[in-house]
C-alpha cells in the first residue's frame, strides 16, 4: 500500500480515457433528459449520474472541464429546448434557448471540476480502502448537491429546473421529499451512485480477498433499498375545501395574437359549470385576466359579476400597477372587489423582466425590445386565507423556490395552489416538467396541490403526490373538487434552510481543506527533497 506522501504526489489515473469519457458524459446528459417528463424513465436518473461520475474520475482540471460541459450540454439543450418558443417565429428565438443552456453548462462544467478534484484528493490522502470508499462518496455527493445550489440561486436569482431531486415525483423514493426536500433527495442519488462506483473499484481490486471481497457491492444497494421503503411524513387532515380550477385554453402566450379581454372571456367561459355547483373557491391561472382589475373598470364588473353568480370569490391572476411599478399579482376577488392579495416573489428574468436591460440591449437589441414587461418582485406573504382555510400560493416560477414554499407553510398554509401560464411553451415537455415540481411539492409539504394553467395540463394533486384529477392540455375546463386540508409540518420544511446550508457549505469547506492538506504535503515533501 502506497504511503499518503507517494500519493499525493502520484499523477492523477483516469477511470477512462478521455475519448471514452467524453462519450459516457453524452450518454449520461442524454439519460438525465429522459429521467424527466415526458418520457420520465425515473431509474435513468441513477445511471445518468453514474457515468457523469464515471467521465470525471482521475481528470485533470481540463479533461473535467470538457467532460462536464459535454454532460450538461447534452442535458440542457434537449431538456429545456422549450425556451426557444418563447419568442415566436422570431428568427433569433433560438438565442434565449441556447442562452440559458449555456450559461448552466458553464457552470456545470466549473463544478465538474471541483468534483474530479475531490475523487482526487480523498484518493490522496485518506488510506484505508472503507474509509476511503465511504468519504469519496459522501464528499462526491455533496459537492454535486452544492453546485446545483448554487446554479439554482446564482445569477439573478438563478434557475433551479432540471434538479435531480425533481426526477423521481412518481417513484418509490419520493417519499423522502418529506423527509429531506429536493436538495437532500438530489444528494441521497448522488450518494447512491457514488458509492455503487466506489464499491465497483474496490470489488476489482479484492476479487482475491474471496467472500469479503463482496462486502463493499452490498453497501449501495442495501442503501437504494432503505431508501425505498422510507414512509412520507404524516400530516394531519383537518378538513376540505371545494375548490373549482378553470382551464381557460385561451391566448394567453405573451406574443399571441389577441383581444382585449380575450383571455378573460375564455377564462369566464371554461368556468360555466361553476353557476350551478356550490363551491368555496374559484382558481384561475396566471394570467388568467388580461387587463388589470383595479385600473379597468370593465375587467372589475365582469369579476363582481362571476363571483356573485358562482357564490365563491375568485383567486385570479393579472399584471397590475402600483404608481410606476408592476406586479404579477393574484388576488382574491369577491363581488366587492379584490379582498386579498400575493405578488409573485421570482419574476422570471428575460422572461418578465431583463437584468442590466441596457447591457443585454447592446448585445441582441431586438429581441430585448420584445420583452417590454419589467414586473417587480413582491414580498408579501405567499398565502390567501378563503373561509378561514389558508391556502398557500406560488405563481408559475415561484415553484421552483423552496424557500418560498416553505413560507408559506410556516405562515399556516393548509393547501397549496399553483398558478401557472405555459402558453408561451404549448406542445412541448415544459408544463410536464412543471408538474413534476408541483407533485414534489404535495410530497414534500404533505399538502395537496392545486395546479392550474391557462392551457394545460391542470391537475389536483394529493399529499401523497398522486394525480385526483386533471384536465389535458389545449382543452378548456373546470376540475370540481372536494381538496383536503391538513396541518403539520414535514422536516424537509422545518429544516429545509438548515439542509440546504450544509449541502451548500460543508462540501466546499471539505474539499478547500483537503485542498490545503494536500498542498502541505506536497511543501512538506519538496523540503525533505531539497534537504538530500
């Protein structure tokens, strides 16, 4: 066995050659695409991480560099291909696509390497063949859960689609979201696969130690296995809400071809079946009215008039202005007028509005002149309270931001209701990959879901995360039900920001002082040479 000094100082071997590499990086991002909706092969999570891992292993900084840039690439463009529809016809809509793609592989790419650093430097300094197994994987893991925090929260505001975590809504796992949230579910995969990898090298170098050689291969897989049989969290149930979410199907995408009021007549259309049921509460997506209710008097009757006759109050959506400023706002609306209100927390940047407008407008002036909305993030309470049940509120992008659902629990949230305008993005994998967030949520927070969009697909979601009912995409309707109430709070929300911090910090912490280990030694090891 080689002395940690003569190890420190080895050159780094790589598990593959580069070629090969590059090829299971490609193979890997390819997976991680279909592990999402559609088609969501879940199990492709696992081994899309795999041979990302097994594409970084004994990389130098730049080979890592390449290998995670080729990996992400090729998640990325397919899995987000949907932003390119944004702008129409346009023929620069490709760029906004290929943008945000890029902008993630970067950063993918730059985490890779602190990652080829960590099999690295545990390989250099920590001896023992269990030991090592077991830290390469826990610091493995880590650092990948860091790095997807930090994309999901860096730069303006960040974007946090295409977690790992957020892969496995409809499998034996999910579960573990009341447990550990997205970023815990993300780590424990990774986990998983780091220490089937680690286990499938120590195997190859002790086939001769006989029946003990097998050890290290049951350690993943009795793992996977404690995993899947992990129960949700309970919640208490307290109670229902009859709810009534509308699918308008009308032209609610940003460059649509429109009325005025359009989109509010196809929203007061879809909800008719509403007039002869009892109901506590009408939903509307995002966007669901397309004038602002406070400024347009003709927009505010027709919502007086729908409340009065549907006997409910309505939780619409509209952009509306407060002096020079706008907000994406939704608003519980009763026949008296608009009761209460929430403003949408992460406005979706070069979507809803453009950062530093004046340097991108230098670079790709015209389609920056498209984009003329500029709404102001808002930071009221992400909660309504309907006849005394609280119901808990994410606007569209809002999903995405566990912080902000977890507020909404602590501020006594029962429910939660999505709303949501997919229209700039119809017939692609978008909505899907949305709901999957959605359904996570349900599990997470051990609260139903109401999701609803302007075009589809609409769902009401149980605590367990099962689909009660839906309306398919590009058909108008209403969903009439009876939605469970519950109280409790799972541990992924009481220590979600706890969880989040030390997947966030205790890996690059870990890695900077293994970083400094092995750079002393390598001093230490120059002064003993210099002295012969």
């Amino acid at each position: 066995m080689s002395s940690p000094q003569r190890s420190a100082d080895a050159p780094a071997r790589a598990l593959l050659p580069l070629w090969a590499a590059v090829i299971a990086a490609a193979v890997g991002g390819f997976a991680l695409v279909a592990a999402f909706p559609a088609p969501g092969i879940w199990p492709l999570s696992f081994a899309a991480v795999v041979l990302s891992l097994l594409s970084l292993i004994g990389r130098r900084a730049g080979g890592a560099l390449l290998v995670g840039a080729v990996f992400a690439a090729c998640f990325y463009l397919p899995h987000i291909d949907w932003a390119a529809s944004f702008l129409g016809d346009h023929p620069l809509r490709w760029v906004p696509w290929v943008a945000l793609a890029g902008v993630e592989t970067i950063f993918s790419a730059l985490g890779a390497i602190v990652i080829a650093l960590a099999y690295r430097w545990v390989r250099a300094l920590v001896v023992r063949p269990i030991a090592r197994l077991v830290t390469t994987a826990l610091l493995v893991a880590g650092v990948w859960t860091s790095r997807e925090l930090v994309m999901g929260s860096w730069p303006y505001g960040g974007f946090p689609w295409g977690r790992i975590g957020m892969s496995l809504a409809e499998s034996p796992f999910a579960p573990l979201a009341s447990w550990v949230g997205p970023s815990g579910m993300t780590f424990l995969v990774v986990l998983v696969a780091a220490l089937a990898i680690e286990a499938g090298r120590r195997f190859a170098s002790a086939r001769g130690e006989g029946p003990r050689a097998w050890r290290p291969v049951l350690a993943p897989a009795a793992l996977l296995v404690a995993l899947a049989v992990v129960p949700q969290f309970p919640t208490s149930a307290v109670g229902s809400l009859r709810v009534a979410a509308v699918q308008g199907d009308g032209p609610a995408a940003y460059l649509d071809d429109r009325e005025r009021y359009d989109v509010l007549e196809a929203q007061l259309a879809a909800s008719a079946p509403v007039v002869d049921d009892e109901v506590d509460l009408v939903l509307w997506p995002e966007g669901g009215v397309d004038a602002d209710p406070l400024a347009d008097a003709n927009a505010a009757v027709a919502l007086d008039r729908a409340a009065r006759a549907y006997g409910a109050p309505i939780l619409m959506n509209a952009a509306v202005a407060d002096g020079d400023l706008v907000y994406n706002t939704s608003m519980l609306w009763t026949d008296a007028g608009a009761d209460q209100s929430h403003a949408k927390r992460f406005p979706v940047p070069f979507g809803e509005y453009v950062p530093q407008r004046e340097l991108y407008a230098r670079i790709v002036p015209d389609l920056i002149a498209m984009i003329q909305r500029e709404y102001e993030p808002g930071d009221d309470s992400p909660t309504v309270d309907v006849d005394g049940a609280t119901v808990g509120l994410a606007i569209c992008f809002d999903v995405l931001f566990d912080q902000l659902v977890a507020e909404g629990i602590a501020d006594g949230a029962q429910v939660l209701m999505f709303q949501t305008n997919n229209a700039d993005f119809r017939g692609t994998d978008e909505n899907l990959q949305q709901l999957a967030f959605a359904r996570m949520r349900a599990i997470e927070t051990g609260r139903a879901v109401v999701n609803v969009s302007t075009v589809g697909t609409s769902q009401v979601i149980g605590p367990d995360g099962t689909t009660l009912e839906q309306i398919p995409a590009d058909e108008p309707g209403a969903i009439i039900a009876d939605v469970e109430l519950r109280d409790g709070t799972t541990p992924a929300v009481a220590a979600g920001e706890a969880i989040r911090s030390l997947l966030l910090w205790l890996p690059l912490v870990a890695v900077a002082a293994l970083g400094a280990a092995v750079d002393r030694m390598r001093r230490l090891r120059a002064d003993q040479a210099a002295r012969r």
